[in-house]
C-alpha cells in the first residue's frame, strides 16, 4: 500500500510552500484537490495525474485519494494555506477510519493568518484565536459564541471566510459581536489574494472593518486591546510589559 | 540601505522551511538569532557572518540586525516556527519606529500549532485559540482569562510555553482552568521536539494533560466538544453538519 500525503500549499505563491511540500508532491503519483489549487501548482509538476474536484466536494475529494491509494498510486491531496487547519487532513483521517492499512502523513503548510500577518506587519504577535465566518459546516450561534470570548478574553482574531456573495454581511455581524468588548478604534487588517495576483492589504478600525466588503479571498485581522499601527504596520506587542 | 528580513525558520528540520526562506537567508549577509537556531541552520548557509545573541536578548538581537542593515548589510533574523507568532516580527517594527529608511520584510514559517498539529493529526481542524503560558512577559492573570474564555466558548486551544523548571506547575493551572469548561475526557494532545531529534507525541485526556509533566520543547493541544481520536490520531472535524 502506497502512502497518502496531505499538503498544505501555503497562500498561492510557489515560494511559501515548504520543501518537504515540493519533494511530497514531486514523488507523488497522484495529486488530487479543489480545481483553482490544482491550477496554481500543476504548471511546476510535470508528468503527475492530476485530479481536479469541484468546491465543497471535500468528502469525495478524499474518497478518491484514498481508492487511487489502495490501487497502489502514491497520492497527494492538497489544500490551501495548511493541511489541517480547515483543510482536508481530518476528513481523510475520518474516511480512513481504523484502516491502518492507508498510511497518511500530513504535511503543513502556512495558514492564512500566518502569510496574511506578515504583509500586514505583526498582528499575531501574542495569543491569537482563528474563527472562521462560515456558517456551511457550522451553525452561526456556535460562531457567534466563539467571536463574544475571543473578544471578551481580548484575543487577537483572525476571521477566515469574512464573505461571499451569499453571505454578504457576516463580517458586519461578526464585527458588531466583537465590539461589544473591543473599543470602535481597534486596530484591524485585511489581506487580499495573499500570494496571488492582486494582493493587497488594508489597515483600518474595528469600526471601520464592520463596513468593509470582504470576499471569499480575505482574511481579515482584528488586533488586541495593546495592538498598534507603526511605520504603516498592524503591530501586536509579544507582552506587556517593558523588554 | 539594505533589507532587514525576519525569518520564521519552522520548527527545526530543514525540510520545514519554505522555499522563500531558504532564499532570503541564501540572499542575506549577515543572520542573527538565538544560539541554539543558529546551530539549527549554520552547516546550510556557509559564508554568512552569523550572530548569535542569548535568550532572552530579544530587543538586543533586534537593535544588532538593524544596526547592521543600517551598516549596509543584507541582514536576516531568524525565529523559530513563524516570524510573527511570538516572535521578532514586532519588535523589529516597534524598534524601527517610523524610520522608514530600514525596509523590513517579514517571511511567514510553520508555527508550533501548525507543525505539532500534523504530527498528532488534525486537532486543529476547526476554529481555534493560541495562548501561551510563559508569565515573563504577560502577567499570569491575563493568561487565565484567555484561557478561560478559550474554553467557554469551545475553541481547540494550542499551548506554548506549557512549562520550564522555573514554572513547574503552569500546565496544571492552565488544565484547572480549562477544565471549569471543558470535561475532564476531553482529547488531548502533546507534541515534543517538533522537527527535532527525540520528536515524539502522545495523545491524553485533559485530566492526564493537567498532571502531565512539559518543557519548553513541548507543545499541547487540547480539543474542543467534538475532538475525537481516530485511528490513533486527534481528529477535530471541520463542522458539525454531515458532510
């Protein structure tokens, strides 16, 4: 039985993934993932089988790595940003079940509040919560929940999935959440196609972030109650106290 | 002037890096960090003039890479894990202040939850908290706080810093606290070494994490309501809904 890898690819570039992602995916047979993550990499693996799967088609996406895998390919699923973190490793964990005849490795790769602090300067540079505004897999009143005690321990956040055209005003609704402990002048980030063409980014108010339009291609960044802007840059102090 | 970069080097095996970093610290003249990074990466980047500063020099080796950049040098700061995430991405901003003639550039790695996460599976599947347990710069109030509203509302929380010879009982404390939410079988996990010689993991519930024994090599992972192990690993799984 071959091994079934699953990759995080990083924000988009070629650069941000890691070695072992690159010497994973070049001694793989197979790669199997979402058809726009395909696209960005397949130009730089020539000769592999690629499987491409339509969005919110994660469940067959890991079916089908895990047959091309008892068929005897080596096979590598890929998932943006991290392999865990909202990726696709756990679903192939649960799919493989108590199989121990399917060896699965996860390979990590930067996670969007990862690559997306680092072009706005250092929002996460203490203790951070990461919350995703998706209400496809999980109720609202449990993402409610979680946005009024990250605010309420004064966490920086980082929101994945800030919108989509069908969920035009879950950001508004997250950040209206999250001021009722957090001050209007919070110091909030957004990054936009990180990694990709079109990158951008935007330092604004927590106030401000409310109003903001935000697409399925954003992570936006609120900061914590010491976060300051310097020299243009969202910065989170490591303490509080003098260093 | 030069560039300043600050380098999040991964958790300590080579393979871990990404590509970009690899390349600013083959571009730099000079890498300055901690001694025992710098012993991580010095045989791969013969010719560079490294600088080794002790722990806890942090402000020191930060005014050292600037000092050096304003020198004319090509200058790269390496963290362990990620640049931001704990670690020297805004204190080399906050040092810079508004002098805009030091161009800094922040180059994202794989933090402790990310890397110790693909180890013990996929335990951050879902939306989680990042808290750290060193008090030598946060007062060990505010870190009950967080780790309080962490767990009402039900994040996967990863924990750094659970422990040293000088706080002995941090990880225990944090268990209590955790534990006025969450129950006392509730997945769990520790990852040690990530990357390193001796890396090994262990799965427990948070009953076993409160008495487990950590140093600062350790990371643990605690799960949410819905964490369970499958198949020998820590599985959060992405939603609550069927998928």
């Amino acid at each position: 039985m071959a091994k079934c890898s699953v990759v995080g690819i990083g924000p988009g570039d070629w650069r941000e993934m890691t070695l072992r992602a690159v010497e994973t995916l070049e001694a793989s047979d197979a790669i199997v993932g979402y058809q726009l993550y395909i696209d960005l990499i397949r130009g730089r693996f020539p000769g592999k089988d690629f499987h491409a799967t339509p969005m919110r088609g994660e469940a067959e996406r890991c079916r089908l790595a895990l047959a091309l895998d008892r068929a005897g390919q080596r096979v590598a699923v890929i998932c943006s940003g991290d392999a865990g973190v909202y990726g696709m490793a756990g679903l192939i964990y649960e799919l493989r079940g108590e199989d121990a005849e399917v060896e699965v490795e996860v390979v990590g790769g930067l996670t969007a509040a990862v690559s997306g602090a680092a072009l706005l300067g250092a929002p996460l540079g203490h203790d951070f919560a990461v919350v995703s505004l998706s209400d496809l897999l999980t109720p609202w009143e449990v993402i409610e929940r979680r946005l009024e005690c990250a605010a309420a321990g004064d966490f920086c956040v980082a929101l994945y999935n800030p919108g989509s055209h069908k969920r035009r005003d879950a950001l508004r609704r997250a950040c209206e959440i999250l001021l009722r402990h957090a001050r209007a002048d919070t110091v909030c980030g957004v990054a936009r196609n990180i990694g990709r063409a079109g990158e951008a980014t935007r330092l604004m108010t927590l106030a401000e972030l409310r109003d903001c339009e935000a697409d399925m291609f954003t992570t936006a960044f609120v900061g914590n109650s010491h976060t300051r802007v310097i020299g243009g840059k969202m910065i989170t102090p490591r303490g509080y106290r003098n260093v």
